[in-house]
C-alpha cells in the first residue's frame, strides 16, 4: 500500500508542475522587465536564466515520470527526493532577488515581495502531495525577505517582517497538512481497493472448502480457454452424504467436505480448476493435454480416494459418483448440462461409478430435450391425453373403476411414457398444468359415467405429495367438481408415497380432499416410506399393492405370503385392497383365493382411449397389450 500512496504522490506532483512552473517561469520574467527597465544589469538576466534553467528540469523530471516502467516503492522515493532537491534549489535561486532589490529598499521591492508570497502560495498549492517540495522551495526566499525588511528597522517594517514570518509558517503548517491529508485519501483508495478485491475473492470462493464456487467456475472458464484442447468436465456426487450428516451431524459433514475436497485437489492435473457447486456436488475442469491419465482412470482414481474409509465415520461408507464430459472448446454451461446427464447415468449404475457422456448419451438428452421444449405445445393442443385402465372385480369381472394414465405420442420418439411426461413437466414448471390437465380428463370420465347411469364406478387420478405440498391442488380439484357438476364421491385421488415431504401439509390437503367426499388411496403399497404408519390414517379408503408383489405372484410363496399379510392388515382397518399389475390368470386366481377382490392390469386390460374405455366389458374382452409396457405414472398421471 505504502509503494501506491507514493506513486500517487509523485504523479500528483508531477500533474502540478506542468501548471506551477509556467506561472514561475512568466512571474520571474515579469521581474526581469521590471528590472531591465529600472536600469538592471546582467544580474538579472542571470538570476531569471538560473530560475528557467531550474524550472526546466522540473518539467524535464515530471516529463521523465510518466515514462518511468521503475515503480519500486525505493525508486519513487528517489524520485520525490530529486524533486525536493530541485525545489530547494529554485528557492535559492528566489532568494537571491534580495540582492536585485538591494535587501528589498528599491521602490520596486513591494511588488517582488507580493510576487514572491504568490509564487509561494502557488507552490504550496500545486505541491500539496509532498510537503518537502514547498517547504524547501518557500523557506530560503521568505526567510531572506523577513531578514532584509527587519534590518531596515522602523515599527512598520518590524509589522512586515513578522507578517511575512506568519506568512511562512501557515505555508509550512499547510504544505504539511496537504500531504498528510492527500496520503490519508490515498491510503483510503487502496484499502477500499483492496477491500473491493477481497469482497470479490470472497464471492468467488466457497467458504467452507475454499475452492471456487459456481461464479468463480464461471470466470476460471475463461482462462481455462486460453490453453489448448479438448477439455474435460467432471462432475463429482457424492453417494452416502446425506447419512453422514443425519448420522453425525453437520459440522463432521462439513469436515468430510473439506476432506474431500482436498483429495480432489491432490489428484487433479497440473493446471486443473476444481470448484464445489452444490450440497455435495464438486466440478473438476481440466485440458486433456495436461492430464497424464486418461479421463476414465483419472475418474476411478479419484473415486477411490473419496470411498477410502474415514476413520471417524464408524458406520457410514460414502463413495462417489462422475459424471465426464469432453469438448474441444469450455462451454461452462454446455458441459455441466452434459457431464450432468452422465452423472445421472453412472448413478443408475450403482455406487463409486463413473460415466462418459457418449452418442448414446446426447441422443438420450436430445430426446429429453424435445419432450420438454414440445410439451407444453402437447397439452395445449390435446396430443397429450388421458387413457383409463379398468379396475375390476375378481368375482363377477364388473369394471368398477378406472385408473387415469398419461398417454403422448410424440411425432418423433413415439409413445412417451408417464414418467418421461411428468419429469418433463416438473422441470419445465409445467406440472400443476399437466395435473389439470389429467384431472379435467377424469371430470370428462365422471360426467360420461354418469350419464351412463354407473354412478357406482370411480375415477382414480395420480398425486404425489409433493404436488400436494407445493401448489394448491386441492383448491383447484375442489372448484372444479363444483364447476362442472361433478360427484366427488366417483373421483379418487391415488397417493405414492415416494419421498418424505412436509407432513403437516400434505395432511391438511388431504383432509381437504377427503371431507369433501374424495376418496384417498394409497398407491403403490410396500415401496414407499412408513406406509404402515399411513394406514393408520382414517382418511384412506384403499390401498393398491404394487406390482412387484404382485406379478408372478402364482410362483412365489414369500410375496403370496406377503400379500395375505397386507389383505388381513386392510380388513381388520376396514380398508379396501386391491392389487395392481395382475397378468396372468394364475395371480388372478391366487389373490381371489387370498381375499383380494378388487385387481387391474393386462389380464384384463390395457389402458384404453375414454370410448373404448367406456364400452369395456371385462367378462368377455379379449385382452390388448398396449406397446408401452408398464406404462403407470407414479406421480401426475
């Protein structure tokens, strides 16, 4: 800091010589013709030569720092000491007008004192970064001034000679407080710039790693471009974390974080930027050039450093997952949306996988890419619709019911599935329309239904709690039965409990539902979390025992097993149990035989178009597999 302030000295100083010594310069020559026309003789000349040839120097010396490429703090200071040198020396050159005037008793002699406090004020002026440059310049000559008129004695001179002396010191007294001052303004300037770069490291770092965050990856990407390609992205997961902190606690959290963060950084590639970017998601960007593994060792590498057991977390293994990507040239965007794609696809491998994202890969996020940027267009114009898969009773084959299933038929990729729609739909923030959209559909249903007559048949739709949880479903649910005319009693609404939510909230939706005559149904039963706990709740009607209980339920003793276990448990609450996914005859006759009346699946049907759907008649159909296999949706549908 000490090395700015004095270069900001010296260029203040040196600004303020291109204004003083001109004003010097013409001042001294007004002098001169004073002098010459009053008789003076070569002394004056060689006074005013002595003072330009001074100037001159100055304005050499100021010139000579604006090219100057030495900015050691030694080398300015050097430089300030030649200007106080030469300062000092124009004042001895002024003070030698005391001899022109004859110890100022010329008649002249009141117009160079006024010329010399001028000149005087002036340099304290346009010197006040460096105090010795005036006071070396105003001391000699006003010194020599007050000697001269004390010596010519008199009250009025004496009056003069002390005025001159006050004069002198408030100009020291100034000089001194313009470079304290100025050096203060300038101390302020660095430490505000130094403040500014620290405030602005400090949003490019993650505090608690210390490597870059998202917007330092973003401006490291730039100088990650000036080396030469292809580059690699590699998108780091961590499997098992969440455990840690619920097991351990957040601050042993932290420090596992630290830790691995420094192992990623003792094996990265000379030149390598590493970044944390999430929870527990870390970013290795390197040149490909630069690494002396192939990118897939490196990722191997690196996973097992990170799944090398920690010997404070007894009873947690946490690994890693990676997702790579390779470009010729940094796209941050381009690959973290890619390296992205192929982290979800070592994931689906298992734990302490990694994945290079290939063809197969960008067809697959080309794909997804499509559905999202054509979704809305879909629903909009009723390409995407609602199917309805019979429910149907295992002793008199009765359709009483029918499950709403998203069907969408792409112009390009062909029959999308559920979950595809409705991944599609929650990150393009168009699931609340899409649900809507299914539940506008089962009111459609209802109303055909009932002009039927059946008003004993229900309409089941798919929620998840976290559709519950974030909009208001119920509201719009609620309304529109009442809009349309619509029996609440013939609409269920099928609940998964795919995931742990804010349960106070979802209960309240619920209840909503439910008191308004809704039936609730707890979908998928035995996958989702504390389904047991549920059952105790009176709210729900039914449960649906999920597939993979029950498909080939004929050949396995343990789900048959497992199965009665969940009909005795529905009919000593009093809740109805049904079985999804049934296929072949056999399972049929095994859950007729357990006590399950109620079933659904290609045995008897496939989803089918709202029409067909509606002239269904299970006791003499023929069954018709549709080509999507498993078509179900879990959540929206």
């Amino acid at each position: 800091m000490e090395a700015g302030i004095l270069r900001d000295q010296l260029a203040n100083l040196a600004k303020g010589v291109f204004i003083s010594m001109p004003i010097g310069t013409v001042l001294s020559a007004l002098i001169l013709a004073v002098k010459l026309l009053s008789g003076g003789g070569p002394a004056s000349v060689l006074w005013f030569t002595a003072i330009a040839l001074i100037n001159g120097a100055r304005v050499v010396l100021a010139v000579a720092q604006s090219d100057a490429a030495d900015d050691r703090p030694e080398a300015v200071g050097a430089r300030l000491s030649l200007y106080g040198l030469l300062a000092l020396a124009s004042g001895v050159a002024w003070s030698f007008l005391a001899l022109l005037s004859d110890g100022y008793t010329t008649s002249q002699a009141p117009l160079y004192l006024i010329v010399l406090a001028g000149i005087s004020a002036g340099s304290v002026t346009y010197g006040t970064s460096y105090a010795p440059a005036s006071i070396n310049f105003i001391t000699l000559p006003l010194l020599t001034a007050a000697g001269c008129v004390l010596a010519k004695g008199g009250v009025e001179n004496y009056v003069l000679a002390f005025t001159i002396l006050l004069f002198l010191g408030g100009m020291i007294r100034s000089a001194l407080l313009g470079q304290s001052r100025f050096r203060e303004t300038s101390r302020l300037k660095y430490e505000a710039r130094e403040l500014a770069a620290e405030m602005e490291g400090n949003s490019r770092r993650d505090p608690l790693t210390n490597l870059l965050n998202r917007y330092g990856l973003e401006q490291a990407i730039h100088e990650l471009g000036l080396s030469d390609g292809p580059f690699v992205a590699m998108l780091i997961d961590l499997d098992g974390f969440k455990s840690v902190n619920d097991t351990y606690g957040h601050t042993v959290g932290d420090d596992l974080l630290v830790k691995v963060a420094r192992r990623i950084e003792d094996h990265a590639p000379q030149g390598a930027t590493v970044a944390r970017i999430g929870g527990d998601e870390f970013v290795l960007l390197f040149s490909a050039g630069r690494s002396r593994q192939p990118a897939g060792e490196l990722a191997s590498t690196i996973i097992a450093a990170i799944a090398n057991p920690d010997p404070e977390l007894n009873s947690v293994r946490v690994g890693a997952s990676i997702g790579i990507y390779q470009a010729e040239k940094p796209r941050l965007t381009e690959m973290l949306l890619k390296a992205d794609f192929a982290l979800y696809a070592a994931k689906r491998g298992g734990r302490n996988e990694y994945y290079l994202f290939d063809a197969g890969l960008d067809a697959a996020l080309e794909r997804k890419n499509r559905i999202e940027r054509d979704l809305r267009g879909a629903i909009e114009a009723g390409r995407l619709c609602s199917w309805f898969q019979p429910l149907v009773r295992l002793d008199t084959s009765a359709v009483v019911g029918f499950e709403a299933l998203l069907r969408w038929h792409h112009d390009d990729h062909g029959a999308i599935s559920p979950p595809e729609i409705v991944t599609a739909a929650r990150e393009t923030g168009l699931l609340s329309l899409l649900t809507e959209t299914v539940f506008l559909n089962c009111c459609a249903m209802i109303g055909e239904l009932v002009r039927q007559g059946r008003r004993d048949v229900r309409v089941a739709m798919n929620l998840s709690p976290r559709e519950l949880e974030a909009g208001n479903i119920d509201d719009m649910i609620l309304t529109g039965l009442k809009a349309r005319g619509v029996p609440a009693a013939m609409l269920e609404i099928e609940i998964t409990e795919e995931a742990p939510v804010d349960r106070a909230r979802v209960d309240e939706k619920v209840g909503h539902l439910a008191d308004a005559g809704i039936s609730i149904v707890l979908d998928d039963f035995g996958t989702g979390f504390s389904t047991l706990v549920s059952l105790k709740d009176s709210r729900i009607r039914k449960i649906k025992i999920d597939k993979d209980f029950v498909r080939d339920l004929a050949k396995s003793v343990e789900d048959q097993a497992l199965v009665e276990a969940v009909i005795g448990l529905g009919r000593t609450l009093g809740i109805e149990v049904m079985a999804e996914g049934v296929e072949t005859d056999a399972d049929r006759m095994i859950l007729r035989s357990l006590g399950c009346m109620i079933a659904q699946g290609y045995l008897f049907s496939a989803a089918l178009p709202m029409r067909d759907a509606l002239a269904f008649d299970a006791a003499g159909a023929e069954v018709i597999f549709e080509p999507l296999r498993n078509p179900r949706s879990g959540n929206a549908a």
